[in-house]
C-alpha cells in the first residue's frame, strides 16, 4: 500500500513485516548512534490539525533517526486561521518538493480525502474517532514484545470505545493477529454496531480483568462528545477505574496499557499506571521503532 490509512488497508503479512522491521530499528534505537541514513533526500511533512504529544513527537524522532528532512506544521499557528482549505494547505507544502504527510485532524476520512486529492504518500496519525492506526501497531507491538505472539491473547479494551480511534484500530489489529479482544464499559460509550467486528462486549469491570491477559485503559474523550455525557466523571471512576485493590484481587496478574494521555484517578489510579504491570512507558518506546517501520516501508513503495 502507497499510503497508511488505516489497519483495514493491512492484511497479517503487511503487520508481520513491520513487527519485524520495527525489531530490527528496536535494535538499532538502543545503540549509542540511533541514526541510519534510510530516509536521506525524503522529506516529510508533520501536519496536525489537532494537539498530540506522543503521536507528533515520536513521528518527527522516528523521521529524525531515519536521517529524513522534517517539517512541523501546526494549524493552530498556520494559515489554516485565514480560511485556507485542507488541499490548498497541503498542495502549497507539496509544492516545497515534501514527499510523505504525517497528518492528524479531527475529522474522521481526513487522510483517506486528502489521499485522493494530492500526490503525496499519506500517514493518518489520527483521523476523528476513525483510526489511529500507527497507535494500534505499536500496541499490537508491545503485547507481542511481552507474550512473543499475540494470537490467543486475550486483551480488554476498557472505556469509550464509542469516540475512541484507539479502540477501533486495536480490535482491527488485534483480530487480524488471532487475539480474543473484549471491550468493557458503560452501555452510552460502547457503539452498537462494535459485536460486528467479532469482539466480546462486558460491562462489569472485574469480570472483563478476570477474563484478560491485557487490559488497555482508555480515558474519556469529552472533547468528542457533544451530549451531556452519561454516567459522569465520578460514576465512571466507581465502575470502571482501575485502581490497585482491584487489580490485587483478580485471580492472576495482567498487563496494564494506555495510549495516553492518561487521566489519572479517572480511569487507572497512579499506583496502577505506575506500577509494575504497567507497560505504559515501553508502549511509548516502541512507537518510535514502528513509526520507523511504517516510514522506511512506505519509502520503498512510491509507484
Ligand atoms: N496516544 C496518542 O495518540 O497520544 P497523543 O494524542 O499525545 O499523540
């Protein structure tokens, strides 16, 4: 594929070739000299259209060690403000001789729109509640990484799967590699059409952690919800926040994740975020080395 949209464009031997490049470039980010010349005279774009910490930072390092040329833009201090389009935006950045756009936005279909309208190869690093797909690859990534495969696993996605990108991609990937995947919450965040794509739906927290290997703790993303939201921030916490006593009484230890950002004392207490079955941090690491995968592949894939 010319461009990442989303997991739906990848089948199992597209992920299994980027785990293992994403292994070869682990390898590499943990030597004193992190650089490789793969991407010399590539010059990609950073555009994003809403705020990321993780997503942009590890994308312009993953660009960076892959001795890429970077540009950052941001809409917020660009002439996005003066009413300049999407395309108009982009074609005027291309026309600056950049190869690849990194895009986040809001809108759900945004790269797969812009795929069809300039000539560039195209990175969704989140497109609205759609895909994140680079975050399902290097969460797929890290359960491997822990487990050494991820078929069989069983994995819990607990929160808002309804306004949750994160969730989408995960149940895709997670599916495609032979996982059991589960998602936990209230009834208003868990979208009704979610038993389609093959995923066991619980609504009490203890029996889905009982249930699993990994449980990814998802926060609430009140800036997608346009509704008075239901139940409010402290039920949520009551019925679904992980909090060490609870994690103590399950029948077996679990690996805990989150995408991030993590909303402490909401959905994981800073005692489970922080302790020893988290892999938080190292679902951090592992993005650099699968956006150098995703990079360096679509690199060789310009026709
Ligand atoms: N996980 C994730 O996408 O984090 P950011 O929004 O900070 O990029």
């Amino acid at each position: 594929t010319r461009h990442l949209l989303g997991i739906k464009d990848l089948n199992v031997a597209d992920l299994q070739l980027i785990f293992e490049t994403a292994d070869n470039f682990k390898s590499v980010l943990n030597r004193p000299i992190k650089k490789v010349p793969s991407l010399r005279d590539v010059t990609i774009a950073n555009i994003f259209f809403e705020n990321s910490t993780r997503t942009r930072l590890s994308f312009e390092l993953a660009e960076k060690r892959l001795s890429a040329d970077v540009v950052n833009f941001a809409a917020s201090s660009s002439s996005v403000s003066k009413g300049e389009t999407l395309i108009d935006t982009v074609n005027n950045i291309l026309a600056m001789k950049v190869d690849m756009v990194v895009m986040r936005h809001p809108y759900a279909g945004a790269g797969v729109f812009l795929s069809k309208h300039v000539k560039a190869q195209i990175v969704n690093a989140g497109d609205g509640a759609h895909e994140h797909p680079t975050q399902a690859l290097l969460d797929a990534f890290s359960i491997r990484e822990q487990y050494g495969d991820v078929a069989g696993k069983k994995v819990v996605i607990v929160g808002d799967i309804l306004h949750s990108r994160v969730a989408l991609s995960n149940i895709l990937c997670l599916k495609m590699l032979g996982a059991e995947v589960m998602v936990c919450g209230p009834t208003t965040l868990i979208p009704k059409y979610i038993k389609e794509l093959g995923v066991i739906v619980e609504h009490d927290l203890r029996k889905a952690l009982n249930w699993c290997d990994v449980a990814n703790m998802l926060r609430i993303q009140l800036e997608r919800q346009d509704i008075k939201y239901f139940p409010s921030i402290r039920e949520y916490t009551m019925l679904y926040g992980l909090t060490k006593p609870i994690l103590d009484s399950l029948d077996k230890k679990i690996t805990i994740m989150h995408p991030g950002p993590i909303n402490r004392g909401v959905e994981i207490s800073s005692d489970v975020a922080d302790g020893e079955h988290s892999i938080i941090l190292d679902q951090v690491e592992n993005g650099v080395a699968i956006r150098m995968a995703v990079l360096f592949l679509l690199a060789g894939q310009t026709g």
